[in-house]
C-alpha cells in the first residue's frame, strides 16, 4: 500500500527546502516540487495534499491534474491569487498559514510607524552623506506614546499590533466587520469604531485586511481626505486596499504626515513609481511576512494541518469563502 503523498512547492532557496524535509511527517511520501506547471503537474497524479505559497497558479487545470487532492494548504496568509472558485468546483478546502506570519507582520507594522514617525530615512541618509543633523532646523518628528492607533482589520495579525501599540502607550481603536464582544475589547484594551470615525480620529491607521471585492480600494481619496494632517497610514497587507494613485497625491500635497508601505498596487512596482521620489514614505519590498522564524512556523502548521485531514478530522483556517466544504 502506497503512502499519502504530500507535494511541497517552497521558496527556491535550499535551506527552506531542506528545512521542508527535516519537519515532514512520518508515514507520508514526501516530494519536492518546483512550481512550473509541467514539473509540478508530473507530482500531481498521486497527490492528497499539496502545500505551497499562491505562486502556484491555481485553476481547473491544477485541481484537474490532482484528481486525489484533499487539502490545498498555503504556506502564506493571503489567498487572493487562489482560485477560489476552481477550489470549490473541485471540493478542495483551501486553508492559509495560521498566523505563522502573523508576529513578523505585527513588528514590521510598528517598525513602519516608528520609521516614519521619526523620519529615520531622512535621518540615515544625511548623517551618511556628511550633514550631521541634517544641516539645519530639523522638521517634526513624533512619538508613538500617547497617540491614537487605528487598526482596520482585527485578525490574528490585526490584535498583535494592537498588543504592540498598547505597549508603546498607544490609545487603539479599531473597525472590522467582525466586532469583539465588550470584554474581549476590554481584554485587548481596544474600542470598536465606525470606519469613518477612526480615518478621521486616528493619528496613524495600519491596514490588516484581506484583499477582496469589498476591501480594494477601501481607502481612497474620501477616506484620505478625512484623515488628519499629520496622520501617517500603514499597509502591510495587499497594496490595492489602498487607491494608489490617491494617496499618492495626497502624500505629495502633505495632506498626511507620511506613509509606510510594505505592499503595492503592482508588484514590483514600476521604476517610475511616482511614490519613489517622496520624501514622507519608507517603502519595503513586500517583506513584512517572511522571517527564518516564522519558515518552521508556515511548514509546523501546514504540516499539523496534513496530519489532521489524513486522520479524519476537519482542517484549521480553512478560508472563509470555502467554510462550507468542511462543514
């Protein structure tokens, strides 16, 4: 009798794949696959469960090809390049990483406001250029305590942050279209507000939101303009939550204080990304998730989440647009 196979598609770097084989649970035929269709589709046949990252392109083609799978686990939080509708013809839950990414997301959300607060770009690049102090009057810089973080999207990365700011001093707030009962806010030491109340009151707001129908361009040029003169936003989550272009306007009109991007409308972005000369914004390349740490954490819960299915049980994080298929 031949066992469960398990296919993996991780990153191209050695040491996540070996790492993928020295986590691998006994009792299962382990393959490595790259994730070009023909390679990947030759691994496929035989497959029940196939963990990966949303670089695998997705479709009938893919579920078809896999006529045994049970379980399409991501190693990624996000899901929107998942065909979701592919997955459900098919019958295959879709499920995500389980927050493995989740702290890494957090501290790099605090490190944006931190950087931009204290406009440590500027900084750097005069004192290494020769002009200790920039060679004149310094422009404002703020500090975190006391200010009031607004949080849009109160998940398991969205609650970290708000643990996070708490400990800076930070007053949060927060909107999600899932409230907190009364005392898990107590708990949290967070209050619930309209979306529209917290843009407008919130001196920075940090977006931890699933891209979606309902989310792409949540904030756009309205929200923005309600927002205050000094607010800095934050995105860590999918570039097109925000309207680019508006914001970048706004940022280029000193509308707000500044911005800390992690994620963009196109990625890469353009050479000539308009965002790219301004001096209120500290842009990284979509970083904010992978860690070493958090590589065992993505391949122990994917891994945990195997084992599940294989003994019968329902999987965890299953995405919520397919909830209906372990139910």
């Amino acid at each position: 009798m031949s066992l469960p196979r398990i296919v993996v598609v991780p990153p191209t770097f050695a040491a996540t794949q070996e790492l993928a084989r020295t986590l691998a649970p006994q009792g299962f035929d382990l393959v490595i696959s790259g994730s070009e269709p023909a390679a990947l589709e030759a691994n496929l046949a035989d497959a029940e469960y196939l963990v990966c990252f949303p670089n695998v392109k997705t479709g009938d083609a893919l579920f078809g090809a896999a006529p045994k799978l049970k379980l399409f686990q991501l190693l990624s939080a996000g899901y929107d390049d998942v065909d979701i509708e592919a997955a459900r013809r098919a019958k295959v839950p879709v499920c995500n990483n389980g927050g493995a990414n989740a702290i890494s997301v957090a501290e790099h959300a605090i490190m944006l406001m931190l950087t931009v607060s204290r406009r440590v770009v500027w900084q750097h690049d005069n004192v290494s250029n020769g002009r200790w102090r920039g060679n004149g009057p310094a422009p404002r810089m703020y500090e975190l305590s006391e200010k009031t973080l607004g949080i849009v999207g109160l998940g398991t990365i969205g609650k970290k942050v708000a643990r996070l700011g708490r400990a800076f001093g930070m007053r949060v707030q927060y909107y999600d279209i899932a409230r907190l009962t009364e005392d898990a806010e107590d708990a949290l030491g967070v209050r619930f507000r309209l979306l529209g109340e917290l843009l407008a009151t919130s001196d920075i707001v940090s977006l931890h939101v699933p891209l979606n129908a309902s989310t792409r361009h949540m904030i756009g040029e309205t929200q923005l303009a309600s927002m205050k003169d000094e607010a800095i936003i934050v995105n860590t989550s999918r570039g097109p939550v925000i309207d680019e272009a508006a914001l970048t306007r706004a940022l280029a009109d000193n509308k707000l204080f500044g911005a800390g991007l992690d994620v963009f409308d196109q990625e890469p972005p353009q050479p000539d990304n308009p965002l790219f000369k301004l001096p209120n914004v500290v842009l990284t390349a979509h970083y904010a998730g992978p860690t070493w740490d958090n590589q065992i954490a993505r391949l122990r819960n994917a891994y945990d989440n195997v084992q599940r299915v294989a003994r019968g049980e329902k999987p965890l994080w299953v995405v919520p647009e397919l909830a209906e298929l372990v139910r």
